[in-house]
C-alpha cells in the first residue's frame, strides 16, 4: 500500500508539473518589421504578448547582423519590464528601435540583405527566453546614392606597408550623398605625433597639464596657443601627405571643383566624433584626430587648417576666449559669417558636428566682438 501511495503521490505531482504553465511562459508577437523614414531605419515590434509568465521581469533588445555577424555597436537592450504572474494573456506595449541609415551602411554591405532579431531576456539570469529574426534590404534608391568605399586593395595603396600603417576609414554625407575611403596613417608617426605633443614646451616661459588644466609661466594663453598649434602644423604636415593624396585622389575621380573640394574636406572631419581631450594640453594632434575619428572643436580645427593650406586654401584658426571655443576661417567667396585680417575675409567654419555650412556661425556664438584670429601659425 506504502508503495502505491508513493507512485501515486509521484504521478500527480508530474502531472501538475506538466499542466503548470511554464516559467517562460508562452511568448509570440504579431508584427516585427522595418520602415525607413529620412535616412532613419525604424525597427517595430506589435502585438508582443505573454501567456503564463512566472519569471518577475523581462528585457527587451535589438540586433542587428549581415551574413550571421553581428554588428559591432548594433545591441541595444531596452530598460526591463516588470512582469506579474497571471495565467491570463498579458500584452506589451509596442516596442521601437532605430538606427541612421548611413551607420547601417558604414556596418555592412547596403547591397546585400540584412538581419534584425527581436530578443527577449529574463531579467535576472539575463537568460534568452525568446527570439524572431526578420530579412529586410536597404531601398535602391538609397543604395544607388551611395558612394562604395574604396578598397584598401587599390592600386595606390600597393606601394605602402600596410603593417607599417592605420588604414582609417571615414564616411560622411556632403551633396546629398553617402562618401567613404580609406586615409593611411603611418604608425611610427602617430606615435612620434603624441610624445611631440606630451614633452611640448614653448620657446619662452614654462607649461604644465595636468587632468585638463594648463598652467603657465612666462607666457600668456593666446600667445601659448599659437605657438602650440604652429608646432603641431609643422612637425605633422608632412605626415600627412598620403591623407592628403586620398583627398586629391577623391577630388580628381569625382570631378569636384576647387570651392565643393573645400566643402567636401570639411564634411569628412565634421563627421567624426566629437570628444574632448584629456591628453595633454586638451589636444589631439592632426594624426589623432584622423587615426581616432575624434576631436573637439581646435583639434579638428587645426586638421582643417593642415589639410586645407598644405592644398592650397587660405585658412587661419579662430578663437573666442568667451566662448571658450574654436573654429576654422577660410578665405571663401559665397557670404556669410566672417571675419577680416589683412584685408583677407575669413568665413567661420564650425567643426565640431556635421551639417554647419562655410560661413554659417551656430546662433549661440553670433556675437563677432568676441572672436579673433590666431594667424599666422607658421613661425616666421
């Protein structure tokens, strides 16, 4: 009797395991599909529901993928969800993710499909309970406006090391289109760049950085400044010159004139990531700023001003102490903001995010009272 009992106990209780409703419960959604919208490509999950949940929350999350390889960059997790247990059908909000076409682009191959999934983790354990993948292609509209990257297996790059170097790649819109190459960066160079940068010391006086703060004796701010940027003009601008010849090369292929080529320079470094320093003296040199794809505002300005007088431009450096800000000037036919040195007209060209026309001063640093002109940066 003892015996049955037990067997009978034993049975029931797999039976109520059986008839539980799971711990994960039963997960489905309806809807999961891509719309893009001005160069935005949104990713929307509807009708996502829960049966019989018994885990406390759960997290939703995005990734994004090409030929089964993640994108590094592409996983976003949403903030987790508090669940309560109940037998009865539970429906969540509708999720959004969205991503800007271009980084899309610059991640995979625009012309080949590409893969979202949709995942579902349990919170705690961060356990995945529940995945949908979803195929989907960029429009070829987009695709056929977009510039393909040149392949580091050019012709011009075969007479290079390429061990010896950093192939960057930029892209960046300018004209309503998607532009991309790759720019060599000698690696004895770059770091001969950044010890020049870390031992700097001006010709009169004494400096010191420390944590983002400047000390000087012996010599002022403007004038430290500029012998400060007229030795990193100097000691990079031959280091430069495969960067520069990408340039030209870019401008030759695509039949660009000399005005545009400006423009087109500057788009490909207002493109890069804007960060400010904590290297010495609150600067990155010309090579950082193209080997890291960052830099703040006289970082970047100061790369401009490399590139663009070594092509040919007439460019100088602009400072505001009471803006606590930098920009380019370039001597350039068309209006807008500018301001006057040696009879020379300099337009304002702001650097640190992309979009800002040549000549066009971001409403918050209007007043020209408060800007002057570090010129020139050679040394005589």
């Amino acid at each position: 009797m003892m015996h049955n009992a037990l067997v009978f106990l034993f049975f029931m209780a797999l039976l109520g395991w059986m008839l539980s409703p799971p711990v994960y419960g039963q997960i489905s959604l309806e809807d999961f599909k891509v719309t893009i919208e001005d160069r935005i490509a949104y990713f929307k999950v509807y009708d996502f529901s829960i049966k019989g949940m018994k885990t406390k929350s759960i997290t939703a999350a995005l990734q994004l993928s090409q030929n089964d390889v993640p994108f590094e960059g592409s996983f976003v997790k949403l903030d987790p969800i508090k669940i309560n247990y109940d037998p009865a059908l539970w429906r969540g909000e509708a999720f959004w993710f969205y991503f800007d076409v271009d980084l899309l682009m610059e991640w995979g191959d625009p012309t080949q499909p590409y893969k979202a999934s949709f995942l579902v983790f349990e919170s705690a354990k961060n356990q995945l309970i529940f995945q949908k993948d979803i195929s989907y292609s960029l429009p070829e509209t987009l695709v056929a406006d977009t510039f393909k990257m040149e392949s580091p297996d050019e012709e011009r790059f075969q007479n290079l090391n390429l061990d010896d170097y950093y192939l960057v790649s930029l892209n960046w819109q300018f004209l309503s289109r998607h532009w991309g190459s790759y720019f060599p960066i000698k690696k004895a160079d770059f770091t001969r760049s950044v010890a020049e940068r870390n031992t700097f010391q001006p010709s009169s006086g004494r400096a010191e950085s420390e944590e983002g703060y400047i000390t000087l004796c012996g010599i002022d701010f403007p004038e430290f400044f500029q012998e400060l940027y007229g030795f990193l003009y100097v000691k990079n601008s031959q280091r430069l010159k495969a960067v520069k010849e990408e340039f030209l090369y870019l401008k030759e292929k695509h039949g660009l004139e000399d005005r545009p080529f400006a423009a087109f320079i500057i788009s490909a470094i207002q493109n890069t990531e804007y960060a400010i320093p904590s290297e010495p003296y609150g600067i990155y040199t010309p090579l950082e700023v193209m080997e890291t794809r960052k830099g703040d505002c006289d970082s970047r300005a100061l790369l401009l001003y490399l590139l663009l007088h070594d092509l040919g431009y007439e460019v100088c450096l602009m400072y505001s102490d009471y803006y606590e800000h930098a920009m380019l000037g370039l001597a350039y036919v068309g209006g807008g903001d500018a301001l006057k040195y040696g009879g020379v007209s300099y337009n304002f060209v702001e650097t640190t995010s992309a979009g800002w026309e040549i000549g066009q001063l971001p409403p918050e640093f209007t007043n020209l009272n408060h800007w002057s002109i570090l010129f020139p940066l050679e040394p005589d």
